[in-house]
C-alpha cells in the first residue's frame, strides 16, 4: 500500500513510520525536516510545512492510496490538506484524541459520548475543542472515506511527554511516597507501538469509522505495585495516602502533579480510566503488558532518551510532606 504520513517522525508517527515499513509497505513522509530516524530505508521525504507550504505534495504524478495524519491540531490545517490532496489520495486516517469528549463523567463511555461545544463562528485555544473541529473538517471532506482513532495518554521509548517517564523515576527512586486517594483512581494508558499497529490495520482494512484507542485502565495502587515489581526501586516504595482535598488544598495540581491522574470522586472525572475501546478491540486492537512497556521506556531512558520535565520534583514533595504536617496541627 502506498501511505503518506502526514508527521511520522516524532512519537506516534516514528513508530507508525518504521512497522509501515518493516510491513512492506511504501512510505512517503511529508514534515518540516527536523528529525530523522537512522534506520529508515526507501523512504521518500517530501519537505514542507502543513501551515504554510504544501506545495511538495502537488509534484506531478503523486498518489496515495492513504494518509495517516499524525499531527493536525487546527481545522484549516484540515481543509488546507484536503485540498491538497483532491485527486491524489483515496481514504484518510486522522488521529484525533479522547480529548474531543466533553467530559469524563460517565464510566464505560464509548465514541458516541457527546464531544466539546463549539457556538457557531467562535475558534477556541484548547486542544480537545480544536481537534472536534479537525474532525469536523475531515468528515465533511472525506465522508465515509475516513476514519477517525482517538487515542488516550501514549507511552513508550521517544515519548516526548515525559509522562510515563515521571512514574517509572519515580518507583525506581522509592522510598515514602505521598500518594492520593486511596489507591482506586484509575490510569489508562496505551503502549505507542500498539497504537500503531492498529493504526496499520485500519488502513489494511479500509476501516471507517470512530474508534477510541486505550488500554483497560488500572488502579493507582495496582499500578504502583507493578511498577515497583518489575523496576525494582532502589529502596522499598512506602506508600503515604493522603486524601484528594487535602492534597489539592496544599497545591497539588490534578493532571500534573501526579502525571495524567484525575481524582474519581469528581462527577466530570468519575468515568476517567474506564473509558471503552471495545469498537477497536473487535477490529483487532492488541495490548502488550504494562511490565514490557515500563521495561522498554526504562530501557530507553537508561540510554539517554528525554523527555519533558513533568509532575512533582522530590522537592516538591518535601515542600507538600512539610504542609501537610503543619496543616494538621491542632
């Protein structure tokens, strides 16, 4: 199949990119030029920037039987492309974001759950009601041509994000650690590589449609007992649960402090960690287990791979421990 990934060397796109090619497939990159991954073979990189310039796709003779759109985050960037591509590409792949959805109200919310409002004539700055537009803009254009993935939070070796990252330093570091709740919130994650995968077979199997992409969601008491199994922290993890409010009184950022953790017991968050992938998991959606992804991006990071810096700093924890214990004094 000839393919044109629109991105394809950054996270999503450097996975989905390199099993293209290790499946046989033709590949042709279009992206600004500024990273590149050493293996790559056959592989034709056109240059250009989706926002200014897409004149490299309108080479005389240029087809695809596919895009795979990685990184669109703005409805013209939609239609810009769209139009671009008029005559040249037969179906379209958006990878769009569970971010689309208004909330995270209800568990077991599937792809019909309503998305973000948008009044008529408004453009808004937030990333979930941009990518509703994107979607928008690729339905009207594409129609029953297209298919649409909403990923959850990805992890795995190249992950920019420095999300998953933050736990697995974190266990390996050990020692008392303050943790929210009482270990029932919930995670979900997806391993990239599974993501690109499926991505791959959407496109194999002419797929259309809506598909949200994610793991089966953890608990946080699980997930740091695994954690601590297979990384084996420098000292044992001893746990210090302190109750949200408490923690969001003292400073606590929910999202950010603890990467990617939402308190459940929340009504816009009861749902968060429960949110249903089994449309994707009938078309084939696999998952490796959580110990292989920790191993992997451990692996990674061991041999100098970064990400950005995000959740709390072990000073920031003392900083927390330290209000919290004033708090309490009678």
């Amino acid at each position: 199949m000839k393919l044109l990934v629109i991105g394809g060397t950054g996270f999503l796109g450097r996975h989905l990119t390199a099993l293209a090619l290790d499946w046989g497939h033709e590949v042709t990159l279009f992206n600004r030029g500024h990273r590149q991954h050493p293996d790559w073979r056959e592989l034709t990189a056109l240059r250009g920037d989706r926002s200014q310039d897409l004149s490299a796709l309108l080479g005389k003779g240029l087809h695809w039987d596919l895009v795979i759109d990685t990184c669109c985050y703005r409805p013209e960037q939609a239609a810009s492309l769209s139009a671009a591509l008029l005559g040249r590409c037969e179906r379209l792949i958006f990878i769009s974001t569970i971010s689309v959805y208004r909330d995270f109200a209800q568990p077991g919310m599937d792809e019909s759950a309503p998305l973000h409002r948008i009044p008529a004539g408004e453009m808004p700055d937030d990333y979930g009601p941009l990518k509703v537009l994107c979607e928008q803009e690729y339905l009207a254009r594409w129609g029953e041509r297209l298919c649409i993935l909403r990923p959850g939070v990805l992890c795995g070796p190249h992950d920019h994000t420095g999300r998953l990252a933050w736990w697995v330093k974190r266990v390996e570091r050990g020692g008392p650690w303050l943790l929210p709740g009482a270990g029932q919130d919930r995670l979900q994650y997806l391993d990239v590589r599974d993501c690109a995968e499926f991505v791959l077979r959407a496109a194999e199997q002419r797929l259309g449609g809506v598909f949200n992409l994610l793991k089966p969601g953890i608990a946080l008491g699980d997930w740091v007992e695994r954690l601590a199994a297979r990384l084996a922290p420098a000292v044992p993890i001893q746990p210090e649960w302190q109750p949200w409010p408490a923690l969001l009184g003292a400073g606590v950022e929910s999202w950010q402090s603890y990467p990617t953790l939402l308190p459940s017991e929340l009504a816009e968050y009861a749902g968060y960690g429960r949110i249903s992938a089994e449309a994707a998991i009938v078309q084939g959606l696999n998952f490796r287990p959580l110990e292989e992804t920790v191993a992997d991006l451990a692996q990674w990071l061991a041999e100098g791979g970064q990400g950005a810096v995000t959740g709390m700093t072990a000073q920031q924890e003392e900083a927390l421990r330290q209000r919290l214990r004033v708090s309490a004094l009678p």
